[in-house]
C-alpha cells in the first residue's frame, strides 16, 4: 500500500476520532439502549453508516454544497430537534413506568442510528466541512482510497458505540435497576437539551 495512503489514513482517524468521541445525542442513546444490550452499539453505527456512507459518496460527487444551504440546515434542525423531544421525554417517562414494574418499548438502536444521524445539523456540517476536505483528500488515492477512508472512518464510530453499548450493559448488570433509572433520566434529559438546541438555532436562523 503507498506510504501517502497510509499517512492519510492515520490522520483521517485521528480527525475523525475527534468527532467521533464528542458527546452528543448518539452518545446518549448508545448509553441508554446499552443497558440493554451490549450489542446497541453494533447495531446504531450499522444505523449510522445507512446515512453517513451515502454522504460520504455525494459528497464525493459534488453535493456537499447543499449541506451549507440555509433552509437544508434549518429543516433538518428543525426535524432532528422534535425527534430528540419526542426520544427525551419517552426515556422521562419510561422511567415512571419501570418504577411502577411495567414493561416499555424501547426504539429500535438501528432506526436510532439513522434518525439521530440525519436529524443531527452539526453532523451534516461536519460532513459539509471537515469531512468534505477528507472526501477529497481520500479521491486524491482513487477509488481506493475512499472506500478506505470510508471503511476506517466508520470503523471508528464502530469500535467507540460498541465501547459505550458494552460498558452500559455490563454497569447495568452489575449495580441494577437504580443505576438503569438514573441513566435514562440522564440520557433523555440530554436528549432534551440537544433537541432544544438544535431548534433554538434553526429558530435563529429564521428571524435572522
């Protein structure tokens, strides 16, 4: 393999690591769905590679572009926000309802990697920025050389979700159902906050 495409990689892993391990809404539901089952994590980056490998291929081909459009970043604030309320005020109220011995429906990890990733405005910014100069950093190797970034890149999310989910459970399983109340609430308030983030922003692009 040419020694340029191998320091790249490694620099592109170090970049993405850096947005990878910033705590944000996936670290969040990793943490809370972990608890019950150490293998979330696998099943949320699966989730998240449905949007971001995708992306990383349209960008490719030119549309990065259109994740700097105002009214792209306002909707999908906008969307993504109301989805972290609806997913914050669920673990809220889950937590009642496991304190009354009643069973809940978790959402799916999977379907939370990908709404949590194509609701997620910075994560689509990232991408329209620093992800889009490793896009074309890596098609400076040829085709090559994106599969590669893109395979590596996403084995980071991999590795870390799978880190968090198996921490989760096993925390879990060893301190019980208080420890699993705790976490809820604290995941879904940080859902809540984020979803008001998100929306706050969008908000404040609209009036200006």
């Amino acid at each position: 393999m040419d020694i340029n495409l191998i320091i790249f990689l490694s620099s592109a892993v170090m970049i993405s690591l850096s947005g990878v391990l910033s705590p944000g809404p996936m670290t969040a539901a990793v943490l809370q769905q972990g608890s019950r089952s150490a293998l979330t994590g696998i099943y949320i980056a699966l989730g998240h590679a449905v949007i971001e490998m995708p992306l990383i291929f349209l960008i490719y081909l030119g549309i990065g572009n259109l994740l700097h459009m105002e009214v792209v970043r306002i909707t999908i604030g906008i969307a993504g926000g109301l989805y972290l309320l609806f997913i914050g005020i669920g673990l809220l109220r889950q937590k009642v309802d496991m304190e009354n011995n009643k069973d809940t429906v978790t959402s799916s990890p999977f379907f939370s990697g990908v709404f949590l990733s194509g609701g997620n405005p910075y994560f689509l910014l990232w991408w329209g920025t620093i992800g889009a100069g490793l896009v074309f950093g890596a098609a400076r190797f040829g085709l090559l050389g994106l599969v590669l970034f893109a395979v590596f890149h996403w084995l980071c999310d991999l590795i870390w979700y799978s880190f968090l989910s198996f921490a989760s459970f096993n925390g879990i399983r060893m301190f019980g159902a208080g420890l699993y109340n705790k976490v809820s609430v604290i995941c879904g308030l940080a859902m809540l906050f984020y979803g008001g983030v998100f929306i706050t922003n969008a908000v404040k692009q609209i009036i200006g």
